[in-house]
C-alpha cells in the first residue's frame, strides 16, 4: 500500500519526531508549513524530523516503487516483461532470472518516481510520504536458494528519501512484504508463486507468524534503524512501520504477532538506535508504527511495556465496508451513504492514528454498473480539471489522517 510523510524543519541541536500537537516546534509555531524555510542542503549537521505545528498530516504513498502491485502498475508490470502470468515480485524474478530481472527493476525503481515527482508533491501542499519496502531490499536476508527478488534496491531508497528529505518532508518507512508473508494471495507481500486462484499466482498461506520469520524481520527492522540514524539522506525519516496489513481476526497468528512479534520488534529497534546512537535522547527516537485495533488483529498495545513514541495505522476502503449498512442491497449502495460514513467514519482507538490507506472509490458493482457513481463525471470530480493528472490516480486522498496514493498509468 502507501505512503505519508510531514514536513520538518530544525537545526543541528535539533533533531525530533513529535507527533502534531505532542508539542510545537519554535521554528515552526504560528508558520505555514508549507512555506517553513528549509535546512540549507549542505548543512550536513542537520537534521528535521519536526512534525508540522498545524497538526496536520497530509501525504501520499509512491505506490509500486519497491513493491509492485500488478493491479496498480498492469503496463508498467507488462513493460517489464512480468505478465498477467506473474502476480508479484517473487514471481517476475523467477520468470526472468536474477541478472534480467535486476536490469529492468533498475530501469523502474529510476524512473517511477522522480525528483519531479517529489517536487510536485510538495507543491500540491503534502507534507508526508509513506515509503512501502520488502524485507528483500535487505539482500543478505533472502534465502538466495528458495526466493526470488530483485537486487539494488536500497540506492534508490536512499535517493528517494534524499529528495523527500531536500523538499521537506516527513517519511515513514514500511515494512510492506514481510518474511514468509504476512498474508495470503496477495501480491503487496512480494511473494509467492505457489497457488493457482482465478489465474493469478499468490502464497497460499502466511508464513510469517513463526519465530524463524520474526527473527528476519527484526534484523531488517535493525538495520533500517541503524541506517536512518547514521545516512544523511534519512534524516526525515521519523517513523518506521513494523509490518503492513498482517492477518486480522482472533486466531493464533494474531496473538503471536501481539503477544511475541510487537514487543520484541519494539526491543530491537530501541537496542538498534542505543547502539546506532549512544546517549540518543528520546526526542530523537524513531516513532515506532504498529496497525491499530480497528485494523482487525487485536490491541497492539496488549503487551507492550512501552509505548513512548509508540505510532499506529490505519487503512480504510469502504468499498469493502459494510458499517451503518452502506454496502447493504436496498438501503444503502447511495451516494448519501457513502458520504455519510466518510464525514462521521472515527478511525481511532488507539492514539496517535494516522490513516495510513484510504480510498474514495465505492463497491465495483457501484462504479461502473450505477448512474449515480459511474464514471467519468466522478473520477473527473476527484481528479479535477487540471489535465497533467492524467499521470497520476488520485484515488486515495488524505485531509487531517490519511493517504493520497500516487499511482502512475
């Protein structure tokens, strides 16, 4: 899925990952964010991990730059040579071999998102990016043996947040494909061509939820930590995801990942930062994300002994909601439903939230079956007159908490 990322602005003595409203930043008090003056580039000293003072988050995920979703990049994905054949990563890789693969990923992850891109942005008003990665872009954690992923990734990463960084943002890194993956049949986990479902290749099963997978895991979370706080081109990344979207219900798996993986993910990372940093104060901290009780896998905070700088996400698609009855046949399936639901939807629970994924798009029965919601007139509503958006889908906008997502055609 996405991203979000805020703007920060600080000095050398000043390095901080507040929450909006935790506490003002005196640079920025009283100012516009988006008009904040930006840390000279060549002031290596510096640091802004500052959150903006008006409270607002306002972002976008550059979706498909690290992880690819077929459904989102279907020419890109084709251009490469993957094919509706190949439904993630692990799949493409597998089909073109390791040094083919490597070539046309490098011709993506350069030209996907830009600096351009990153400029446009800002000058849209977004203050945050939330950058999706696999556990993979860790080359050394891949089992060379068994998976498949491209390799040369983390250059791009660290360009990428090194433009993000220069513009003013704030960057929350995801951990989006975990080890084993974290759900099934999906190709945001990256991986596995294992199981034919309606021609398309997904892992039949999560595997992640086992100590084996955990340990990869925190190793990547580790060595993320560690490069944030010591790459320059890092230095506005001010939160770091755990894991995206992992399974929901009451089972098992879910236990283990609060009861085994929150905790001791927790651990490493502030173990990773003493190490990365001796003497790190704790307004230097990574505010560390987990996805919170509305997302469906229980409390994240059930067994933490700690939660300072602790940070929570969550995804909202009402087209796959039925709250209040807005997907009901009869009564609801209206546009005064739908907005309805956005304009009252809480998305809290535990505290701070940031809607990491939302989407205004309804049902697919809806969208292209109801006069009320058919296309083009909504689409062009959402995407507006301007024409140069026809290079990207703005489907997923964020106001207060949420996401604008970034898709290319």
């Amino acid at each position: 899925m996405r991203s979000i990322v805020f703007l920060v602005v600080g000095n050398a003595a000043l390095s901080f990952a507040w929450l909006p409203t935790a506490q003002e930043s005196p640079i920025l008090a009283g100012q516009d964010v988006h008009q904040a003056p930006l840390i000279p580039q060549h002031d290596k000293n510096a640091t802004i991990r500052w959150l903006p003072a008006s409270g607002k988050i306002r972002g976008v995920n550059p979706g498909s730059q690290f992880v690819i979703e077929p459904w989102m990049a279907y020419d890109e994905w084709n251009s490469m040579g993957c094919g509706k054949d190949q439904s993630s990563e692990f799949d493409c890789v597998s089909k073109l071999g390791q040094a083919r693969a490597n070539s046309v990923w490098a011709t993506h992850w350069s030209t996907w998102t830009t600096k351009d891109d990153i400029a446009r942005m800002q000058s849209y008003g977004l203050n945050t990016i939330r950058i999706p990665v696999g556990y993979w872009i860790r080359e050394d954690l891949v089992y060379s043996d068994s998976e498949h992923f491209p390799q040369g990734g983390l250059a791009y990463l660290e360009r990428i947040c090194g433009w993000a960084s220069d513009a003013g943002f704030y960057i929350i890194i995801d951990l989006h494909g975990a080890p084993g993956a974290q759900v099934a049949k999906n190709s945001f986990t990256g991986q596995v061509k294992l199981e034919n479902l309606d021609g398309l290749q997904f892992a039949p099963s999560p595997g992640f939820y086992v100590d084996y997978q955990y340990e990869r895991a925190y190793k990547f979370l580790e060595w993320m930590t560690k490069i944030i706080h010591t790459n320059y081109n890092y230095r506005n990344v001010g939160m770091l995801e755990v894991v995206n979207e992992p399974l929901q219900g009451s089972n098992s798996n879910t236990d283990s990942l609060r009861r085994n993986f929150y905790p001791t993910a927790w651990k490493r990372i502030r173990a990773a930062e003493d190490a990365a940093k001796p003497n790190i104060t704790p307004n230097n901290r990574l505010h560390i994300q987990m996805m919170n009780t509305k997302w469906g896998s229980g409390d994240p905070h059930q067994y933490l002994t700690d939660d300072y700088f602790a940070a929570y996400d969550d995804h909202r698609y009402l087209k796959w909601s039925n709250d209040n009855g807005i997907n009901s046949p009869g009564t609801g399936q209206t546009p005064v439903a739908y907005l309805k639901q956005s304009c009252h939807d809480d998305r809290g629970g535990n505290w701070p939230t940031i809607v990491g994924e939302w989407s205004l798009s309804v049902a697919d029965n809806l969208e292209w079956n109801n006069p009320d919601f058919a296309p083009p007139d909504n689409h062009e509503m959402v995407r507006g007159p301007n024409p140069g958006l026809r290079e990207a889908k703005w489907m997923d906008l964020l106001e207060l908490e949420g996401e604008l997502d970034w898709r290319k055609e």
